[in-house]
C-alpha cells in the first residue's frame, strides 16, 4: 500500500499521481530486460520456460546496464509459474532483481526488501539511485540489500492491461445500483484486456504466491533464514511468508501493518477514518503553521465545501491540456481530490505542498491534483489491482457491490472529510467482476505456526492514514512471538521518516537488539 517513490515536483504544472498506485514501469525496465538478454532469452520473462521441480534454485547475477549505479548487481530467478504444480517440466516464469552489496568488509548478511504497493517496483528505485528513499545508511553497509520485483511487478513478468480504457476515468466513488451497474461492466471490460494481455500469469499474482517465490530467493542465496523488511503491502507479503515457513525466518520487520484478516467493512471504515484523522491533523498544522498557504482560514470548512464544488462541477486542471494533454486528466472530481490528496496527507513533509494545491484549486486550477493518465501497459496500477483481487474474497459481484454501497452511506457519517475514500475503496470498487478467482482471500494467521518464529517487530505510526495502528494491533493478536512499537507521529510508515525508529529497527538488524515491546517513539 506504499506508493512514495514518485512525488510530483512543487510546480503549478505538475498533476497528482494516484495515491499508492503510481510506480510505473517503461524505458528502464525495457532497457534491464534488453541487458539480461546478454545471458538469457527475453522469453524468460513470459510463462513457458520449462524446469523439472526440485532443481536447486540459482540467481543468475550480471552487470547491470551502464546508465545505472555501478554497485549494483543484476539478478533473475526462475520460479514456478504455480507452486502447486509438482509434475516435471512445470512452466517458469522469471523474477528480476538488484543488489547492492555490503560496503562492511564482514557483511552481517543477506536483506531483503518489498517496498509495498502491491505494484511498487523495487528494482526502478534502485536503479534510479534511490535506494536510501527506501533503506538508511547503516542496512546498506552491513548488509547485501537484495530488491526483488515480485511476481507481476516490473521486470517479473509484469501484469500487462489497456491503459487506454483504464484512462477512461469511470467513477471510483458509487452512490446509486445504476452507477454500481456501469462500474462492474467497466471492471469485466478492463480485466478482460488483463487477461487477454498478461496471460496465465495473470492467475498467480496472488501473495501467497510472491511469499513462496521469496523462499525461492532465500534458497538461491544459499541462507538458512531470510531477513525481511516489508513496508505496507509488503507486511502482508512478510506475515503470510512467516505463516508459510516459521522455522525460516531470520530477522523480520514488518512497517505499515496491514492485517489480511479484516471484513471488508471493517477495512474500509478503518481506513476512512485513520485517512480522517490524519486530514484533521494536517489541518490544525495549517491553523498554526504560516508556512500553509491557508493558514489563517478554516481550512476544514474550505476542503469540504471545494470537495462538494466540485462533485458539482469538476476543477479544470488547465495544465493538463495542450501539450500535457496524454499525462493527466482535464480535470478533477472532489472523490478524485479526496484521492489523491492522501498521498501527500500520508507524509507530513508534503503538507506545505498540498496547502499550496488546494489553494490552486479554489483559484480554479486543480492541476496538481488531478490524475496522471497511464501510458504504459505494464503500469504498476495494473499490478495492483490484479494483485489485490486474487487476494479479495470471492462473492457475487452484485451482493458485494450494494454492500459497498452501505459502508460508503456509513463512511460519509464516520468520516465526513474522506467520506470512505482511499486504497481499500479502490480495491473494493476494482474488484467487482474480476474474472480470476480468488486465491489467498482474507483470512486470520495460523497462531499456531506462527508461535514457532523468533519475534517479529511490528512498527506502526499512531497517525498512519493508510494503515491503521488498529491493523498493527490486529496482527498482534494473531503473531504470538509479535513485538509491536509505535512513532507517535502522522505519515504512512515510520523507517523512512530516519528518527529513532529508524535506529531502533537497525539495531534490530545488525545487533540483534530487540526494543522493548509497545515503546512509542517520537520520531
């Protein structure tokens, strides 16, 4: 569910990306796939590829593409296309993957990251030169950093859809059966082009999944135990994995809980009203901080009002046309607003920027907050949706579509700001009529197997907007060996904010220093 790796830069020009669905894939995965070729087909990135089982898995390492930081490493593995397959010659499918290796001359050993998403793409931070946006200075001394794009995601295999028709901006928020109605014949239309695009892999993208292939990944490092750090989505990716295989997890965090158990009203209202509370927070930062460009207003009042203006009469988004026209839509729906103002609201250092947008707004220029049209097939949205509905649970599309339209009623009393807004109404709304049948639908962790890992930190903000304490907590009671530490602060997740939660997940992982279970942090 983490999507802060593409932030758009502080000009009147730039359009709001989609909250959490922004990473996209182009040039730079063509370009890693084109080098990789040099030791292996381009066919190893589709479904086809034919391994008898029980074959020692190996990661075929190389130099990555010159353009890219020279310390890096890149990597392939191939995996089964399903785990359940276990006759001879089953169908392979390849994940890439980076590493940046220790610059300690002893390394304390081998680290694996999932950024979240699910969609986000690892491997692109990295090869960006990002990689200290997602893990801090001392992990990467100490420890070969590996960054794997996940099943679906990037360069492994990716999910393939119509951007076209996803651009064609069906309403996300429902009020009506009549809207509820045109959403599911969208949602067949659009994950009939998935399927038709990606392929068998478009049925195999589910967690539990992308968990074994990480035992895969273990093996091929040749450790005993794996560590992990997973952030957001990636938290569910950890737990279902130490679910799976207990006895071989090494050192594990998991930041930005999400707890695969919920209902779906209970995930959605949970949601709402933590993106709720975070809203009032950036509120009251704007009635007492001049460095928002609302300070001295009711800034409360305004966002509601401009929210209904515009439910009424979309926001131009002025520049989004004309030569910016393929990028990003003409204008902004107060949902759409609602939207994509979470991706600032989840970190506070993008505040003063999303003031500034909002004041754009109410001078009739929504540009940097409207949506970024995609321009790719392999678009990490793409992933996520096809991700996040192998792992929803199977009903029919009617019955769970009037349901939804009962939290949102609910949701628009309980949180009156975000009105049921954010990840999990996206998830939800996309879900109805997708054709794959769910395969790792919610569902409380196994207790009992669980009890056999060495503990698990938990780390959650007090004031997360999209993955709510109450997760970390409901995790807890379903991880025995679960060490649970709070931020005592606003913003999605808390590693990359480099304070003293920071230092204590490092601890964690060098020294083997475990915090002391339910401290709050400050920072």
């Amino acid at each position: 569910m983490s999507e802060k790796f593409a932030d758009a830069p502080l000009t009147a020009s730039a359009p709001r990306l989609p909250a959490r669905s922004r990473v996209t894939t182009g040039t730079w995965a063509l370009r890693f796939i084109v080098t990789l070729a040099a030791i292996a087909s381009i066919k190893c990135f589709a479904a086809g590829e034919k391994t008898s089982p029980g074959v020692v898995p190996t990661i075929s390492w190389s130099g990555c593409p010159s353009e890219y930081p020279s310390y890096l490493d890149c990597g392939r593995l191939s995996v089964p296309l399903d785990h359940k397959c276990s006759r001879p010659g089953c169908r392979q499918i390849e994940l890439g993957m980076v590493r940046s290796k220790a610059k300690a001359s002893k390394p304390v050993g081998n680290l694996v990251l999932n950024p979240g998403g699910p969609g986000s793409s690892l491997v692109k931070i990295f090869i960006q030169g990002r990689q200290d946006e997602v893990v801090g200075p001392k992990l990467l001394h100490s420890f070969n950093v590996i960054a794997p794009d996940p099943r679906g995601v990037g360069i492994s295999t990716p999910v393939r859809c119509s951007a076209s028709l996803y651009n064609s901006r069906i309403p996300l928020y429902m009020t009506s059966e009549a809207e509820l109605a045109a959403r599911i014949a969208w949602n067949r239309a659009f994950s009939e082009s998935c399927v038709r695009m990606t392929g068998p892999v478009i049925r195999h993208v589910d967690t539990i999944s992308a968990a074994q292939d990480l035992d895969y990944i273990r093996k091929a490092l040749g450790d005993e135990k794996l560590n992990f750090m997973g952030f957001s989505y990636g938290t569910q990716l950890g737990s279902q994995y130490a679910e799976l295989f207990p006895d071989r997890v090494g050192k594990m965090v998991l930041d930005g809980v999400l707890d695969h158990s919920q209902l779906d009203v209970d995930g959605l209202m949970t949601e709402a009203i933590s993106y709720d509370d975070s809203l009032k927070g950036f509120f009251k930062w704007c009635n007492t901080t001049t460095e928002c460009a609302l300070h001295g207003q009711d800034i409360s009042t305004i966002f509601d009002k401009l929210v209904n203006e515009a439910n009424e009469k979309p926001i131009p988004a002025p520049g989004c046309l004309g030569s910016h026209s393929a990028k990003c839509a003409p204008n902004v729906t107060g949902y759409e607003l609602i939207m994509n103002a979470q991706n600032d609201v989840s970190e506070p250092p993008l505040w003063r920027r999303l003031s500034y947008s909002l004041r754009e707004a109410l001078q009739g220029n929504a540009t940097r907050l409207s949506t970024q049209l995609i321009t790719n097939e392999t678009a990490s949205a793409f992933s996520h949706t096809a991700i996040s509905c192998l792992d929803a649970k199977a009903q029919d599309e009617l019955s769970a579509g009037r349901s939804l339209l009962g939290r949102l009623m609910a949701a628009r009393v309980l949180a009156p700001h975000t009105r049921g807004v954010s990840e999990t109404l996206q998830i939800q709304t996309s879900c109805l009529g997708w054709p794959a049948l769910a395969a790792n639908p919610p569902k409380k962790l196994s207790r009992e197997r669980l009890a056999r890992t060495p503990p698990i930190l938990l780390v959650n903000a007090l004031h997360d907007p999209s993955t709510s304490v109450v997760w970390a907590l409901g995790v807890r009671e379903q991880m025995p060996t679960a060490v649970n530490i709070f931020r005592d602060g606003y913003g999605h997740t808390s590693y990359w904010d480099y304070g003293e939660t920071q230092e204590a997940i490092d601890s964690f992982f060098i020294d083997g220093r475990m915090p002391a279970d339910l401290t709050v942090f400050k920072t």
